[in-house]
C-alpha cells in the first residue's frame, strides 16, 4: 500500500457493498507486499473480478484501503503507547505510595518511642523525686 495522508471518512467497507468490499480485501491480501509489480498484478486480478467496478473505483478503493490499514495500525501503536504509559505511571503511583506507607509507619515508630522515653522519664523523675522526699 502507498502512504496517503487521506484519512477514512468510514470503517465500514469504504462505500462498497460487503461482497465486493470483501473480494478487494481478500484478492489484495493474496498478493505478499514482497512481490515485484506487485500493485500491478493486483489491480489487473481486481478489474477482472470485479468487472462492474472501473479502474478508478478501485484505485480509490485501494486508497481507502490503505487508508484504513494506516490508521489501524497508527491506533494500534497509539493504545500500545497509551497502555505502557499508563504501566508505568500505576507502578510509580504504586511506588510512591508504598514510601507513604513505609514512611508513616516510621513516623509512627518514632511516635511511640518518644511516648515510651516519655514514660520511662516520668517515672525515674517520680522515682528520684521519692527518693529524694526520703
């Protein structure tokens, strides 16, 4: 297929009945893109087997065609993007929210080992304050 920067008006058939629509796509897939005159021997099978359509149908049929399978795969790269993007952003929002938790908790370990030291003070100081009453 030729690039072309016509984008597709429809996904459905590129104004061709299904039948027809379905004997371009097959023949054309018939023809491996390595093959020499390639475009040439398609489109003579194509006015062949579909002598109610002129050469120029089929010329803008192969450019609908083309069309299409450009923007499927222009799609497909675009969501592939899209899903490593969004991988990647889930496992960082992931990450920092496992640092959140482990830092809270740390926090929270410091909080009560100043509540403990707290507590020991309290009672030494009520201990050497006996002590010193007696």
């Amino acid at each position: 297929c030729y690039t072309t920067s016509i984008l597709p008006s429809s996904l459905e058939d590129g104004g061709w009945n299904r039948e027809d629509a379905l004997r371009f796509s097959l023949i054309l897939e018939q023809y491996p893109p390595s093959l020499p005159d390639r475009r040439t021997l398609y489109l003579d099978r194509l006015t062949r087997e579909l002598p109610h359509k002129t050469r120029a149908e089929i010329v803008a049929q192969e450019t609908w065609h083309c069309a299409v399978a450009h923007y499927r795969s222009r799609r497909k790269v675009y969501l592939r993007g899209w899903a490593q993007a969004r991988a990647e952003l889930q496992g960082r929002v992931a990450a920092i929210f496992a640092a959140s938790r482990r830092a809270v908790g740390a926090r929270e370990i410091a909080r009560e080992e100043r509540e403990r030291q707290r507590r020991v003070c309290q009672e030494l100081y009520q201990k050497v304050s006996q002590w010193r009453e007696a």
